[in-house]
C-alpha cells in the first residue's frame, strides 16, 4: 500500500465512499464521519474525537466496542493457530460455545431448545424460523404484526412492515396477515380478539397460521414494548390453535431490555427464538435459532449456508455470554436500567416531544408523527455533542437511545444529561 493511500484511509476524507459505494449506503449519511477505532461506550473517528456510541451498531454491541476479555480470547485463538472457518463441523470453539448456552442459559432458566446456527444474520435466522414452521405445521400463512421489522432478505421482508423497505423487494410472499400490535401510533389494539375474530371461525374462509412471528419490543417501529400480559394471551392463543410462536430477539436479544431475552418477565416460553447482532459479542457476524426441541424437523442440509462457522464469533460469543454470571455485570446493568428509566421519565416531560417509551435500555424519543424534521434535528445536535444516536419510528421521527448495556453507569448518566439539556 502506498503511503499516499494510507494517508486517505487515515483521514477523515469520505470521497472515496461517495464515488463507489452505492447509494444504497444507510447510516453513513446521518454520520458522515470516518472512525478508526473502538473503545467501550466509545467510537472514535479519524481526528481522535471520541464519540459517545448511543447506536451499539443497531443492537451488535451491548457489551460496547472492543471489550478487553473478547479481544484477549479472539486473539489468544488466532495466536495459537486454531482453526477459524468450519462451516457446521464439529470444533472446539463451537463446543464451548454450546457448552456455555447450556450453563447460562438452558439449564438455570429451564429451556429445553435445541439451537441451530444459521448463516450470520437476523434476517437468515428468520428465513430458518418461518421455513421451520410450515414444515412443523404443513401450514403456509404467517402472521406478522404492524410495524414490525424482521430483516431484507424475501421471507424476512414479507412479514415486515415497512412500505417503503417492501416496495423494493416486490414481489413478496403473499400467504401474511399483518395485525396491529399491542401498541403503536394509533394507541392500544387488541390484538388478541382480532387473532380470535380472524381465524376463529371455521367458515370465514381464512386458514389457521402455520406461526406468529413477533418482537417483545417492536424497535424499529418507535420502540413499543409489548405488556407481559398481551405476549401471555399471545401465546396462549397460538396453543390453542396449535400455531408455533416465533419471538425475534435479533435487536432486544443479549440484554437490550435488561432481561437477556425482551420476553422473559412474561414468563412465556416460544416455541422459536431468533438470534443475531450481539450473540457475537465483539460485533462478530452470528446468528441462531433457538427451537423447542419437540420441533426439530429439519432434515440434514435443509437450511445450510458457508458462514456458519465463525470461529472468533464463537469465542467472543462465549466470553459475552460468561459476563450473564458475574454479579458485578449484572449488577451495572440494573443500575444502568435504572439510571435510564428516571432520564426517560424525566426527558418525558418536554414539551418539545410527544411522549418516550423505553424497556431497560432502549429508548425512544418521539417528537410526534410529522416531525421527522424536529428528530433529525436533535440526532444533529447530539452528534455536535459527540453522541451517537440513531432514528426510528414510521417515518424516523423517533430518537433511538441505546447504549451499551456495560456503560459505565457515570458515563451513562453524563451522556443522557446532554442529550436531555437538548431537548430542554
Ligand atoms: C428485530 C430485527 N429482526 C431482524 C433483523 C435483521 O437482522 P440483520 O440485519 O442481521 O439481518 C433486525 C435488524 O435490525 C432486527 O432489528
């Protein structure tokens, strides 16, 4: 590489970008900044400026950026020259990575899932979750909610929400009821009894779902968080009409809203949980679906792909997933859902927004439908600010807060302060 080049990387110049990546290009528009490097709740761009990361890379790091125990683990690996692509072999890594789910989470939370690594996205963990379940039903239909958000690829697309994603996957799967969720900007539904009026009688000509696939907290939506309520009915409905329950945790997984998984205050037990984002750890691609083990109808191969195997993801994965049995972790989260419920609450009460509505950490600030413009606006300020922060909502006209969940809780205080004294 010549020095010329080097110099160009380093900098914070973003021609490069502009001229030969497509516009497709996302997130980079809202920030056009060029980062180097990453350190806990930091990342930090080319000049050296620190930006408090309140974005986690959209839910990949809730242990922040770079955590000084995964780092350790992934390059203590590659420095002893174990093996790093295994497509589903049998290695050690994934050995101690299934060792761990078991120890973490299987066993003390009494799960009995078999877990099927699928290829390294939300949306392919999906696309594995909606394929089982008409094989376990031999039924067809899905039922997906208002407003939800599952993935790109065709089958995660259909059962999502969004006009604006869907028109450029057209043609889509057709077999989808869309029901509003318990929550949005129209208010409160009642899911339950449209579910019951649906598909509730025998001659209204609509056939019974093969799954319900949902989020315990629609983040893409606006950050609605379902009531523990609504997902125990939700799910004793799909029992009785012998539906299979899909709960996404792709984004409130790994311990957005506090609990590891969205749904786990509920007390429901799904039949699929889908996995991805920071299941890695260190934002390494993985993704998994967790499937009640009564429905692993899979035949070998039926759901394969090359990137299965990632070894370093394992690694990272299974330190992350270590810190769900240190007192001290789990302590700082608490406070840290604590310390941001209060900052919520009181950032509520500006008469510059509409409403927030937050679970452990995520949050939303909602400046109201049609001022898309007052929350790009602040997420501009926030970023003078040196704070990362993301949009979300129908047409983005809700602030996303979410911070990784080891922030430390003085950091975190500061943080919300300034984004606060923002909003006035
Ligand atoms: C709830 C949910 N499901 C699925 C996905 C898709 O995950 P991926 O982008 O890894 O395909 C996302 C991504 O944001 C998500 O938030």
């Amino acid at each position: 590489m010549n020095t010329q080049t080097t110099d160009t990387l380093k900098s914070s110049d973003v021609r490069i970008f502009e001229r030969i990546e497509t516009e497709c290009r996302a997130y980079c528009r809202d920030l056009p900044v060029v980062f180097e490097k990453g350190s806990g709740s930091y990342a930090i761009s080319t000049d050296g400026t620190r930006y408090l990361d309140f974005f986690s890379g959209a839910g990949a790091l809730n242990y922040g950026h770079n955590h000084p125990k995964m780092i350790e683990a992934a390059m203590n690996y590659i420095a002893e020259g174990n093996i790093l692509h295994g497509l589903d072999m049998f290695t050690t890594a994934k050995r101690e990575l299934l060792e761990e789910i078991e120890r973490t989470l299987l066993t003390p939370k009494n799960w009995d899932y078999k877990i099927q690594f699928t290829g390294p996205t939300g949306t392919d963990a999906n696309e594995a979750a909606l394929k089982l379940a008409r094989l376990v039903t031999s039924r067809r239909e899905i039922v997906a909610f208002r407003g939800s958000y599952h993935g790109m690829s065709i089958g995660s697309l259909s059962v999502s929400g969004s006009r604006k994603l869907r028109q450029a996957g057209e043609p889509l799967l057709n077999e989808v009821t869309f029901v509003p969720y318990e929550f949005g900007p129209n208010g409160k539904f009642d899911s339950i009894e449209y579910l019951n009026q649906h598909f509730g009688d025998s001659s209204g000509g609509n056939e019974l779902p093969a799954a319900v696939i949902v989020e315990g907290v629609q983040i893409q939506a606006g950050v609605y968080a379902a009531s523990s309520e609504w997902l125990r009915q939700l799910q004793k409905w799909t029992k009785a009409n012998g539906v299979l329950l899909i709960v996404d945790e792709v984004q409130t997984g790994c311990g957005r809203t506090g609990e590891f998984f969205s749904f786990e205050n509920s007390g429901i037990v799904p039949d699929i949980i889908t996995v991805a984002k920071s299941i890695g750890g260190l934002g390494l691609p993985m993704a998994m679906v967790f499937l009640r083990r009564g429905i692993d109808a899979w035949k070998p191969g039926e759901h394969t792909g090359t990137f299965r195997g990632n070894q370093l993801a394992f690694v990272a994965g299974r330190v992350a997933l270590q810190f769900w049995r240190d007192e001290a972790f789990l302590q700082l989260v608490n406070d840290n859902a604590e310390t941001f419920a209060s900052a919520m609450e009181s950032m509520s009460s500006s008469t510059q927004i509409l409403e927030t509505r937050y679970k452990g950490l995520i949050g939303g600030i909602d400046f109201g439908v049609g001022e898309t413009a007052k929350a790009q606006e602040f997420q501009r300020r926030a970023q003078e600010e040196h704070i990362i922060v993301e949009r979300c909502g129908r047409e983005g006209e809700v602030v996303k807060l979410m911070p990784p969940i080891n922030t430390p809780n003085d950091v975190l205080i500061q943080g919300l302060e300034k984004l606060s004294r923002l909003i006035g």
